[in-house]
C-alpha cells in the first residue's frame, strides 16, 4: 500500500502544505495511486516512522520517504517511466531551480498566507503554529503579516516565469514535469487558503489553472478554505 501522510486544517479535507501538494501532483503525473493520510500540525506520532517531524511522507511499501525534492527523486528511481527531474545534471538543476524560485516567492506568499494557515488550522493547533511561526519569523503573526505588501513583492517576484511562460505552457515545456510541480505546490497552498494573488489573466494565471484543470479532471474538485472577500491582484 502507498501512503502519504500530509497535512490537513480543521476540515480534514482541507490540504494546504505546498510541499505536499508537490508530491501530490508527482504522483498524478506518475500515475501511482495513495492512500491520503491527513494529519494536524500536532499530529506527529504517524510520522515516528520517517524519523523526523515534517510532512509530506511517503511511505511507499517498505520504502518511507520524507522530503518532497527527495520523494521526487525517489520516484524517478522507483519508477523511471514519465520522469519528474530527471538524472544526472537534468536533476541538479531543477533543484537548483526549485531553490532559486521557492527563495524567491515563499516569504510574499507568507506575508499574505500566515494569517490565512492560523484562521484554518485546528484550535489544538494554533498554539503550536503561533508559537514555532513567531519564533522562526523572529516576529508575532501579526507584525509579519502584510497581504498587501506581499502581493506587490509575489508580483515582482513572479516577473521571471511571466516572462518564461509567454514561450510555452509550462515551465518544463510543451506538457507538465517536475518544475511545473515544485513550484506549482506554492500556488496550490495560496489557492486552497482560498487566496489568489496573482491575475487570472497573467501567463502565471492561465498555467496555474492549467495545472489545476489537470488535476481536478483526474482527482476531482479541490477542497478550498471559505473567502472572506480579497481576491485576484
Ligand atoms: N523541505 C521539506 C519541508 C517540509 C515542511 O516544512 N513541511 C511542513 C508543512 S508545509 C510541516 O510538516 N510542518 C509541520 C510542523 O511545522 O510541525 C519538504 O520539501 O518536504
């Protein structure tokens, strides 16, 4: 039996984590069936098995993965048809890539999702996100939190892969691969909070909802956090 163990809000249906949304989306283009395994920030004793505390995790028969760059890699090894990275240098650069753009865009989407996460989360866990978020950020949520701020750094910082996607419909080219996902992962966490700071009409917009119609054509409709009005940049 495959498994992923990810994380979920108060509504179990509600999965969020952008590095589990990548691995989610990798195992749709592998076409590799899993059991989802939603579980809370506080939920920790399921993941005993991986050895470590974060999720996503695969645990893939007798294999269990953490780490979604290292579940990308693992399925390419396990399963060589229809690869995410590649090998070789083709794998090095992607990662690389994936660090490249994750720098860039994570700490914009956070300004405008740290709030988003605590409203959504299970009460038993809001103390736990408030209090390892403020500790990391060196701030309270509130003092970092800043949507507005936010979305003008996601628009500046979204220039490049606007740029990159007037040539073709997705960031690895004419179909889908392993950069659509790792990166992708971080528009599926601002669009299940329920956000979208980004413009339908962008390039970035039409591919991220190109991604989306992939997915939700073979998954179903994907779980959103209720609006409370702010929308498209
Ligand atoms: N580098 C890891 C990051 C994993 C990570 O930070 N996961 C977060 C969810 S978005 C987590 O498990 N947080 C649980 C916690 O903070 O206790 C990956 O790419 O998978």
């Amino acid at each position: 039996m495959r498994e992923l163990f990810e994380l979920r809000g108060a509504d179990p249906e509600l999965l969020f984590s952008p590095y589990c949304w990548r691995v989610r989306l990798a195992l749709l283009h592998k076409g590799l069936e899993f059991h989802s395994r939603p579980l809370c920030f506080t939920d920790k004793t399921p993941l005993a098995c991986s050895g470590q505390q974060l999720v996503p995790v695969l645990r893939d028969g007798d294999s269990v993965v953490h780490d979604s760059v290292a579940i990308f890699q693992y399925l390419d090894r396990t399963y060589p048809e229809r690869p995410l990275l590649g090998a070789g240098e083709a794998a090095n650069r992607a990662r690389l890539l994936e660090r490249v753009i994750f720098q860039a865009l994570r700490m914009p989407l956070l300004k405008i999702l740290v709030p988003r996460v605590h409203a959504v989360i299970a009460p038993a866990d809001q103390d736990y996100f408030r209090t390892t978020r403020e500790k990391a950020l060196g701030s309270t949520l509130e003092a970092f939190a800043d949507p507005e701020a936010g979305a003008v750094q996601l628009r500046q910082a979204l220039a490049p892969l606007e740029a990159w996607l007037a040539d073709q419909p997705y960031l690895d080219g004419d179909s889908a691969g392993g950069t659509d996902y790792l990166v992708g992962g971080l528009f599926f966490w601002a669009w299940c909070l329920g956000t979208q700071p980004w413009a339908t009409d962008s390039k970035v917009g039409a591919w991220f909802q190109r991604l989306l119609n992939h997915y939700e054509a073979a998954c179903g409709p994907v779980k959103r956090a209720e609006t409370s009005g702010q929308e498209a940049a």
